[in-house]
C-alpha cells in the first residue's frame, strides 16, 4: 500500500490547466480510438451504411459506443487504483489465475490473431504502390506488405524510449491527419441532407433494416468504439502513462530507453482524506480521456466515413463488397475526381488501417508479456527484471504467426470473426469487473448504477455473440431482420 500521487508529480508540471491535460494527461484514449477507427469505424460502419442505409443501423452504433465507454471506465478504474493491468487483476478473481488469464489470453487471441486488421492495411497500402487494386492472383503481395507493416510496428516499438509515449505520438500524427482529411472532404462533397441523415440514425431507435442478420449487425457492434468484452486490452496503458497507482508500479520502456522494472503485484491505497481528494482528480482526468477524446472521436471516427461511403453509393450506383470495401471509396471518388483523390483516400485508409495494426499487435504482444511477468516466478528471474527481454522475441515470434494466419481469409471477413469473438468477451468480463471494483479501496468503487450498466453490456453484445456462434455453427442467421 502507498499514497496516490499527485497528477502533478506524475506529469511533472507545476498545475494542470487544458494545455498541460492535452500535452501531458491524454493519451491512452488515443491509442484505444486508433484502434478503433480502423475496425468499426472504416471497414465495418460504412459496409453496413452502405448496403443498408442509416436508420436501423445507426442507433446500433450509439449505443455499442455509450456501453462500451462505460465499460472502459470501469477497466481503467482498476488499473487506477491498483496499478494492475486488468489480465493480471483477473487472476485475483476465484478460482485464480490458472483459470482466468489462460482462458483470457484465449478469448484475446483468438479474437485478434487472424490479422485481419493487418490484411486490410496491407490491400490498402498495395493500392497507393501500384496505383490499382489487386487483382486476385496478387493477394499474397498484399499478404507481405502486411507483413511487411507488423515490422514497421516493431521498429516504432524498439526505437521508443517508453513503448505507450510512441503510440500516443504516432496516433496523435495519424488520427490529426486523417480526421483532418475527412472532414475538409465531407464538407466539400457530402450534402447537407446526408449529414443530417447520419446524425438522425445515430440517435433514432429504429428497427433494423430488411435482410441483414444479427451476425453483421453484432461485428460492428463489437467493433464499433473498439471491442466490446475485450477491450480491457488497451486499457494497459493507464498504467504505463501513470495514472493514479499505474505510477507506483512501472511502465514498459522501449529499446532506447533505461531499464525499468515492473512490478509483479499491484499498489493500493488507504482510505484517507488526502486520497480520497487525489483519487477525485484522477477520475476527473479519466473521464476527459475516455468521454472527450475516446467516446467523441469514436463517434466522429464513425459518422464521416459512413456518410462518405453513403455519398459515393448514391452517386456511384455501387455498393460495397467484403472484399473491396478498404479501397471502395478511394476507387470511386478517383473516378469521380481524379487521380489526387484515389491517391489521397488511400492514404487515409492506410492511416486508417495501420493505426489498427499498431495498437492491436503491440496490445497482443503487451498482454501475453504483462500475464507471464506477474505469474511466472522463473521468467522473472530469466529476464532479469527487465520485460522487454520476452517482450521483443516475442513480438518476431508473433509476426510469423499472424503471417500464417492472414492467409484464412479476406480482410473484412476476418475482422467481422474478429468483431463477433469480442462480443463473446462481454458475457463474462463484466462480471470480473463486478467482482475486482466491489473490493476496491472505497474512494474508487463504482457506484450501484455503474454494476447495472455493465450487466447491459453482457445482455446488448451477448445478444449478438449467440446469434454468430449459431450461424458459424448451423450455417444460417438465428435471426434475420
């Protein structure tokens, strides 16, 4: 047990007004909506906006990104007030972490390894080298260029002196660019009446739209905001970026930078006045990370590709396919504009798509490393104290699994497995956190109304993990609207 620390000791500033908050105290939230975008918010949202149009779909979104933000604050509240990556605090709950972060660690990779999120990223950068799509004898180039980007990550990883600092760096660079982008073009292209037609179905309770299932409604869903049960994954780096106990207990560095050591255990604190201010504070900055820049970008992220790919249906007669929905609106908007704009959209898609990458391949690697240094004694004394001794063999070892594996299927249809294993994440980790929060120091519990909206995540994404673990099986929808 110790203290909170003050935000300022962490951050090392002398006050926190809005310019140190967004210099210094954002950026796990960045790293979680890079993942996002890249998923939900450019493959799934505008396939599903643009085969079926707004209404029916668009609340769908609302509500999986409202659930979800609530969810990720009750992960992050953990790793505040432990300073324990949430794999690791799941190990406390009974009957112990022989079950809880094997079986985690299945649900993750099971979710992630298929690499879809690499596939897509690599079709898109095939299409700004070549200047065309693939054609379908060229799948393995866009295979090794996605391959070719999970070394990338390595790279951006091994040259960082701290591992979360260099994401949060390179999401700032890639979602300021790429939002940017999308923005001039939606209000230089897109018509009023369709803004206001991604606005309404974001926020008007419809029926779901004739013909499409439960299954595609619930990949995005999952991946709507960022992975519905799973997204405990990305929440690690509230502990790397220092946020309440997360600064007692360590950080990863990268290769640049010093040796540091993490702890095996968390760090608590008591219930005294002076924590019971701090703790005040932290939650305040959380909720800035998460509400503002996680839930707003999410929802921002979602709506201008969705009314873009909207826009180029309506006006190219086509709609997308699974297999070229990355590279759809770059191919159309070049032929209605020119050759600048093919050029430009693939540039956005493949910031898209490679935010993705980065944060879910350096997330696969993160967990697995942060799970073996709290439960194995013996890798602790191998590696000397210094994490990153398994964390960058790791990481090359990984690389060639996921290159096996981006040969299962196409891009899209991986990421919408991907999306619907991560709703399966939600019929159980709710409940974990139920668990891990009701026994936090008082200061940090949930109140009663946060338990009830961590029991709808299970029932709203349960839902749809049912309805795709039955149509993988049987090989038709359970339900079909």
């Amino acid at each position: 047990m110790a203290d909170l620390p003050e935000p300022e000791e962490v951050f090392k500033v002398r006050r926190l007004g809005p310019r140190q908050i967004i210099q210094f105290v954002i950026g796990p939230s960045l790293i979680a909506l890079g993942i996002s975008i890249g998923s939900g918010e450019w493959l799934l949202g505008p396939s599903a906006v643009g085969e079926f149009g707004f209404v029916g779909v668009g609340w769908v979104i609302t509500i999986s990104a409202l659930l979800q933000t609530f969810y990720n604050v009750e992960c992050s509240r953990y790793v505040m007030a432990t300073g324990e990556v949430p794999i690791v605090g799941f190990g406390r709950v009974p009957p112990g972490w022989k079950l809880w972060v094997p079986f985690s660690l299945i649900a993750f990779y099971f979710a992630f390894i298929f690499g879809g999120w690499a596939a897509g990223a690599g079709q898109g950068l095939f299409a700004l080298i070549t200047g065309r799509l693939h054609e379908e004898d060229e799948i393995e180039w866009v295979r090794l260029l996605a391959i070719g980007l999970l070394l990338v990550v390595f790279a951006i990883t091994a040259l960082a002196r701290k591992v979360s600092r260099a994401l949060e760096l390179a999401n700032w660079v890639m979602l300021s660019v790429l939002l940017g982008v999308l923005v001039v073009i939606c209000l230089a292209l897109v018509p009023w009446s369709l803004w206001w037609e991604g606005v309404r179905g974001l926020v008007t309770p419809a029926a779901p739209p004739p013909g499409i299932t439960a299954t595609q409604l619930g990949g995005l869903a999952g991946f709507t905001a960022l992975a519905s049960g799973l997204n405990w994954y990305a929440m690690n780096h509230y502990r790397d970026k220092g946020y309440g106990m997360g600064y007692r207990v360590g950080y990863l560095s990268g290769l640049r930078g010093e040796k540091t050591e993490i702890r095996s255990v968390g760090v608590t604190f008591p219930d005294t006045a002076v924590n019971r201010s701090r703790w005040k504070r932290w939650y305040k900055l959380l909720m800035i990370d998460l509400w503002l820049v996680f839930f707003g970008g999410a929802m921002i992220g979602m709506l201008l590709p969705t009314i873009l790919m909207s826009h180029v249906v309506q006006t190219s007669g086509q709609t997308p396919t699974t297999a070229n929905v990355p590279t759809f609106t770059a191919e159309h908007l070049g032929a209605q504009y020119g050759v600048g704009m093919f050029y430009l959209m693939l540039v956005v898609g493949v910031l898209v798509l490679f935010s993705t990458q980065l944060g879910i391949f350096e997330a696969l690697v993160r967990n697995f490393t942060d799970s073996m240094h709290a439960v194995s004694p013996r890798l602790r004394r191998r590696i000397e104290g210094d994490p990153r001794r398994f964390y960058y063999p790791y990481m090359l070892v990984l690389i060639v699994v996921i290159g096996a594996a981006l040969h299962l299927a196409l891009p899209t249809e991986l990421v919408q497995i991907s999306a619907n294993m991560s709703n399966f994440g939600a019929l159980m980790f709710p409940f974990v956190l139920i668990y891990l929060n009701s026994r936090l120091p008082r200061p940090a519990r949930p109140r009663p109304w946060h338990y009830v909206i961590l029991v709808l995540n299970v029932g709203f994404f349960g839902f749809f993990f049912v309805n795709f673990a039955y149509e993988f099986i049987v090989g038709e929808a359970l339900v079909q609207f």
